[in-house]
C-alpha cells in the first residue's frame, strides 16, 4: 500500500500539432480544462504540478522518473494524437510504481474511452467535464480502491482484474458559474512560466451537431456576464494578459452574448479573436466587436460547394460564408478561413472552385486540413462500420503522428491532387501571413 502523500502532477502530452504561423503561443499557453480541474483538486488539498511535455519531445519519462516517488496520482489529459505518449508513458510509470492510480481526462479519451484504457495502462477515464467527477473519485484513492468507485458516474474505470468497467454518464453541470473562478496561476507554479496571452471560453458545449464532429461537452452553457467579466479581470490584473484567444466552439451561438463580452472588453486593452460560424453575423455586430478589440475571427468554412455543406452542416448556404467574409474584410478585422481537403463528395472541379475563391479574397487567411473521422464522431462510427478503418487503436496510432497527414481518401479524387491542393493552401497561408 502506498504512503498516502497530496502531490499529483498533472501531465500535458507532447503533440506533433503545427500551428498557424505566429499562433505557435498557444501551445505553451496554460489550458483552461486542466487550469479548472487543478482548481478543483486544489480546493481539495491536493498539491497540483503541472508536467508541460507539449513543446519538449526527448528524454521526457527519464526526467520525470526523479519526481515519481512523492505522488499520491497521475493525471494526464489528452489530445487527438496523445494515444502512442499515453501507451509509453503509463506503461513505464506502472514499471516504476505500480499502485500509483493515472486518471485520464479530455477529448481523446472522451470520444474512445474503452480502446485507451485497453491499451495503457491508465486506471481511470473521465468522460468529458471534470470537475464534478474528481471530487467524487479522488477520495477514494486514498482508501484501497473501494467498491465506492462503481458510484462515480462519467467514468470509465478497470476493476482489479484489469477489466474495463463503465459507470452510467454524468449530467453535465447547468450552471458553469458552480465551477471556481478560472485562474492560470497554476501555470506558472514550478515551471516559472511567463504568459500575456491566454485561450479561454466563455461557454461550453454547441447547439449543432455537424456528422465530422465530437463533442467532449453536450449542451450549450454560458458563464454569466459577471463571471465572464470576474475572469478576465483577474487575468488582466494577475498576468496582465495582452491578448485573448476566445476558444468557444461557436461564439456567435447568440449575437447578444457577443455584445455582452464586447462591453465588458472595451474597458481594458486586450485584443482578441474567436471562432465563429459564418452565418449570423452583421456588419453592426462586427463594428461593435472590432471597437472592442477583435483582430481576427476564425471561421469553419469547410467547403463552398452548397451540396456538401448541406451534407455536413446544418442550415449554411455557401452564400453566407462568402457575406460574412466580405462584411468582416469591410470591417477591417483578419480572416482565417478553415477548409476541408478530401471531403465525401468533392470533385477535381470543386477543388479548382475553392483555390480560385482563395486567390481571389486577397485579405483571407486560408488554413487548410484534411478530412479526417475524428474519433467519436458519427463520421467515425461510419468508417468503423464501412470497414475504413479496421483497427481502432492502430488508427489512434496513425493520429499520433499528426492530423495534417491524409489519412482515409473519402472523395474520388486522386490523393496526389489532394495533396497538390493542401500544398497550394498552405503557400497562400504563409505568403499572406508574411506580407
Ligand atoms: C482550444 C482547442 C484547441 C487548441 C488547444 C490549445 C489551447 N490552448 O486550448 C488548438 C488550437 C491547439 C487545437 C488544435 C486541435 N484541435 Co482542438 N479544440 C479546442 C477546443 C475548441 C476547446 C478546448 C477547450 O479549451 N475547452 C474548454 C475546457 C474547459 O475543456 P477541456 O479542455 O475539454 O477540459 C475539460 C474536460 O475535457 C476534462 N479534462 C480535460 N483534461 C483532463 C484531465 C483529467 C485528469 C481530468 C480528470 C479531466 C480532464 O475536464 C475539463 C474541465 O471540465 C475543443 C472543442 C471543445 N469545445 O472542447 C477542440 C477539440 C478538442 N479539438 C479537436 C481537434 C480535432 C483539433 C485538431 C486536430 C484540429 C486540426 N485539424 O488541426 C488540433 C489537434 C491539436 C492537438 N494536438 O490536440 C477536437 C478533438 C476531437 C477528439 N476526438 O479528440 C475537438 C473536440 C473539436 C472538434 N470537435 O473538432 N484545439
Ligand atoms: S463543427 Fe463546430 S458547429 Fe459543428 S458541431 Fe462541432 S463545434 Fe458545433
């Protein structure tokens, strides 16, 4: 039986993610989901350190064998390509200290819970939101792991024989103002980090539910004004935060909500950018959100061919985008537009299409991806069924090495052209970002 001690690191993988050009900030920023669980923990008396592998590839377990012996737990969350860390890293954690419970949280093992756990040696999965579920599971952790674990809804959890268990869902929380007020601090405990930007959002969850996507949250929920206002406030005075990167997957779910933060953001000297759906939006809206500090809004415009977009999404003519990047142009604030390469459907002549509009909108900032079933969404549960992909944690394998690869061709067109498309994307991105 271990000593019981209140130490738990908190691990961030390495990831083989690129970033926009000058958006590489982001992944040494402190991650809101983790900054809130640590929160958490902390108000329970445990003494949280975070591990930040994101930028550091070698060496990494043999660094943190030193710190092993004081820990009552391991936390790990986890990204889209975390699965090939997860396997290596718990496996020689366990070699090193075998009763040490590792707690898993975030989008990866939220959307494939059973083909982690089956693979590493992880104790625990937390499914999606997860600060109601910690307080719950930690204290047991202190006991023998007890029967009271099968109490502990929104997880996953290996019984004693190493059989994987799932305990019924949790509700999601009603009221995210329930949650402690969110603070970044602990980003810079131990590893003397400095920051002036920060990723942060203002609800969590989305009303859509467009077939490529996973949702780790359900139900759209909303800090209120105050809290919205509370935390940045803090932020501005803590860290004095230069910039704000408003991670929503839909900020502009309600035009009223964006105004709200704009009046809150005209007060203090932060520039911003956000994430939107390209429909909804006016030039009044986008005035008030430039007055306020926008710089840039990044808009998931996946396709311009009418017949897909009704097949991925719901109720976005390829009019709209085309309005909204021009009335966001007009306003003067930066364009990012997200396309998809590889998308069921699209022929050679959409792909000319879609390069053409590109290079005619000199102001838009064109970032293109691959079309790939992530892990949860329906889309993946097609491919599953479709035999695309046959081995499920080979797949994850395959997304460790990164997500800009193509990985499943799903249109008719030839790779070599997909990836002759995804080239000339990526040249315009980089040419505009550079002048
Ligand atoms: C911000 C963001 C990013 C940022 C992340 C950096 C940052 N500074 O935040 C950047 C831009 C780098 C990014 C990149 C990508 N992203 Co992203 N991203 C998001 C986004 C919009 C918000 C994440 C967030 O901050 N949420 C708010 C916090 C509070 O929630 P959270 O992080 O999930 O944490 C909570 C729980 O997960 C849990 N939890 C998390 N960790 C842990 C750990 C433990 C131990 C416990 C107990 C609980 C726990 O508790 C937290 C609090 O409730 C999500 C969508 C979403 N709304 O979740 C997509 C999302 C996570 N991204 C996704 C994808 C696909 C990508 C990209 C592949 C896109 C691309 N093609 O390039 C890359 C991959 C990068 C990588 N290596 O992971 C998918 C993942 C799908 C999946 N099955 O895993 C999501 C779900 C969006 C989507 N549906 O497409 N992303
Ligand atoms: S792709 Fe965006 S709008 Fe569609 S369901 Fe996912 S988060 Fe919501």
């Amino acid at each position: 039986m271990r000593q019981f001690s209140n130490k738990i690191y908190f691990i961030i993988p390495p990831t083989s993610h690129r970033l926009i050009p000058g958006r590489e900030f982001i992944l040494s920023a402190p991650l809101e989901g983790v900054c809130s669980i640590s929160l958490v923990l902390g108000k329970m008396g445990y003494n949280v350190e975070i591990v930040d592998y994101r930028r550091c590839q070698k060496n990494l377990i043999r660094d943190f064998e030193r710190s092993l012996s004081d820990a009552c737990a391991i936390c790990i969350t986890t990204t889209i390509d975390s699965f090939d860390f997860l396997v290596n890293f718990t496996r020689h954690v366990k070699q090193l200290q075998k009763d040490i419970p590792i707690v898993l949280g975030g989008s990866l093992v939220s959307s494939s819970p059973l083909v982690v756990l089956k693979n590493t040696e992880a104790d625990v999965a937390v499914i999606g939101e997860g600060e109601s579920t910690v307080k719950e599971l930690f204290p047991l952790f202190g006991e023998k792991v007890s029967h009271k674990i099968k109490e502990v809804k929104g997880i996953y959890y290996k019984d004693s024989s190493g059989k994987v268990l799932k305990n019924p869902p949790r509700k999601h929380l009603t009221n995210l103002d329930n949650l402690p007020v969110l603070d970044f601090g602990i980003w810079t405990i131990n590893n003397g980090y400095k920051f002036d930007k920060i990723s942060y959002s203002t609800t969590r969850g989305c009303p859509w539910n467009c077939f490529f996507c996973f949702k780790p949250m359900q139900g759209l929920r909303c800090k209120s004004r105050e809290r919205i206002e509370e935390e940045i406030s803090n932020a501005k005075e803590k860290y004095n935060i230069k910039e704000i990167v408003f991670t929503d997957s839909t900020f502009n779910f309600s035009s009223t909500h964006i105004e709200s933060i704009c009046e809150i953001l005209q007060d203090y000297d932060i520039k911003w950018t956000c994430m939107m759906r390209a429909q909804n939006v006016n030039q009044s809206l986008l005035r008030k959100m430039k007055n306020a500090g926008c710089k840039s809004i990044r808009y998931g415009i996946e396709t311009l061919n009418q017949d897909i977009l009704t097949s991925l999404k719901q109720g976005i003519q390829a009019s709209d985008i085309e309005n909204t990047i021009n009335m966001t142009i007009e306003q003067g604030i930066k364009v990012v537009g997200f396309f998809m390469i590889g998308l069921p459907g699209a022929t050679e002549e959409s792909l000319i299409k879609m390069i053409d509009f590109v290079e005619k909108k000199k102001q838009l900032i064109p970032k293109a991806f691959y079309f790939i079933p992530l892990p949860g969404s329906r889309l993946y549960g097609s491919a599953l069924r479709n035999s695309l992909i046959k081995d499920e944690s080979e797949y994850l394998y395959l997304l460790s090495q990164g997500t800009d690869r193509l990985i499943i061709n799903f249109s008719n067109i030839p790779e070599h052209k997909l990836r002759k498309t995804f080239r000339r994307m990526e040249a315009i991105m980089k040419e505009r970002l550079c002048s």
